[in-house]
C-alpha cells in the first residue's frame, strides 16, 4: 500500500539530504516505528510521505499514487496526521474536534450522514473519551487532549495514519494501551500505521517493522529481533552513558565495570 522509491527527505536550502535513496514498502495493517535519534529526520521523514513538504527526489506513493501529486482532499480522505504541535482550538469541545476529522467526506453542506457518525462514535469509543466528550478541548490536559487527537485521526478512516510522538504527553501504562490499541486498528483496519517515538523498548517490543535511522543519513529497515541481533540498534543509539544489549533487549546504563 505505501511505497518509499529512491526517497530523498530534507530541506533544499540546507544543501544536502537528511536521507536519500530510501527503497522501503509497507502492507496493509503494518504497524511501523520509525525510531532514530534527536535531529537524525524522523520529522521530515514522516512530513514528506504525509505530503506537507516536498521531497528533495523520488516519490511517496499511497496506493501507487504519487501522495504529493494527489488533491487536497484525496490526500485528507487516505491520510490522517497526528504531529507534535499542540493544538489549541478555543470554542470547540471534544466532540466538535473529533467530528471534524470527517470535513473531507461531507462536501460543501458540512452536514454528517450516518456514516460520519458511526465512525466518530466508534473512534470515541475506543480512544475512551466519552467521560469528557462536551469538554472544551482547550481545557484539557496534554494527556487528554493526544487521545483525542488520536481518536479524530481514527474517525478519519484513513488508509495511512501518520503519529509522530503521539505519547510523549502521556503515563507508561497510558503509552502502553495507545500503541497497542493502534497496533490492534491497524490490523482490524487494514491500515499503514507510522509512528514516531522515544519510547525505544515499548517500540521494539510492539512494532511489526522498524524503519531505523541512525542520525549518519542511513536508514535500515527490519524485523526489532533483526535489528537488535545485526546491532544496527545498538550503532544508532549507544552512548558513554547507555548501551543496548541485544541479549536483554532493553537499555542498559553503562557502569565503569561495564563500560
């Protein structure tokens, strides 16, 4: 469903390629973790596919389409984008934000049909936000409001969702029921989901497929057992201070008996 040909991501007045010649491609109901170290492109990467900035050469296509070249609301209808930006949207309450992740499919009237919302209530439901649904969304927590924000990206019925540090707001029991629960929809859905995150162990733990990189410009793409065992992990995040041990499968604090 989604295929990265000779992609090239990165910004034309910095003078070369964050990342280039990337060659990857990704089922339908791929649950996929783009992991990399601060500044390495994880950013730009997933902005590039998402089409909100162009790529430096080569094509990210959805469905053997080009995403850059396809309208605005062909790209809004198959693709839901969650970034790190907080939103602030005063005057609206849960339930208007949520509803409206279906704008793209209403036309020019605005008005919901059954459809519209059948897929905001499920999205609701599984998100868990139904306790504070006639809230404003301005007055919510960090944590409250990525989940809402996940959820309108859930009732867009896309088939690429794109998250990047979708959890950082959110407790470690709360990071853990997200990701799976996204791992869940992807399957359920059929759905490509790329997600970013910081969260390396619970990553590596849940993810179908890693896309690594390792802040040089490389990219390497495989199973987190594969990863882990060839050390590709390991290159792309060990420190004085840290160090992933591929026997554990976790990070470990380096001591001076160890180090």
């Amino acid at each position: 469903m989604l295929d990265l040909r000779s992609l090239a991501v990165g910004y034309r007045s910095a003078g070369r390629a964050l990342l280039s010649g990337m060659d990857v491609s990704a089922e339908p109901g791929a649950f996929i973790c783009i992991l990399g170290r601060n500044g390495a492109g994880k950013s730009t990467l997933m902005r590039t596919i998402a089409g909100l900035q162009p790529s430096l050469d080569g094509v990210a296509a959805l469905g053997g389409e080009n995403v850059a070249s396809m309208r605005p609301g062909t790209r809004a209808r198959r693709i839901a984008v969650v970034l790190t930006e907080r939103q602030f949207n005063p005057g609206l309450r849960v339930e208007d934000m949520v509803a409206l992740a279906r704008q793209p499919f209403t036309g020019w009237e605005g008005r919901l049909g059954d459809g519209d919302r059948a897929a905001i209530a499920e999205a609701v439901a599984v998100m868990g936000i139904e306790p504070f649904a006639r809230r404003y969304f301005s007055n919510l927590s960090d944590g409250e409001r990525q989940r809402v924000m996940i959820a309108r990206a859930l009732a867009q019925t896309p088939r690429l969702m794109i998250l990047d540090e979708i959890t950082a707001f959110l407790d470690l029991p709360s990071r853990v029921e997200i990701m799976a629960l996204l791992r869940s929809q992807a399957k359920a859905k059929g759905q490509v989901v790329l997600l970013s995150s910081h969260d390396l162990d619970l990553s590596l733990q849940l993810s179908d497929s890693v896309w690594l990189l390792d802040g040089a410009g490389g990219f390497s793409v495989g199973t987190p057992e594969a990863l882990s065992q060839s050390g590709a992990v390991g290159r792309a995040f060990d420190t004085d201070a840290i160090r992933y041990s591929p026997s554990q499968g976790r990070f470990e604090i380096r001591t001076s008996e160890s180090a």
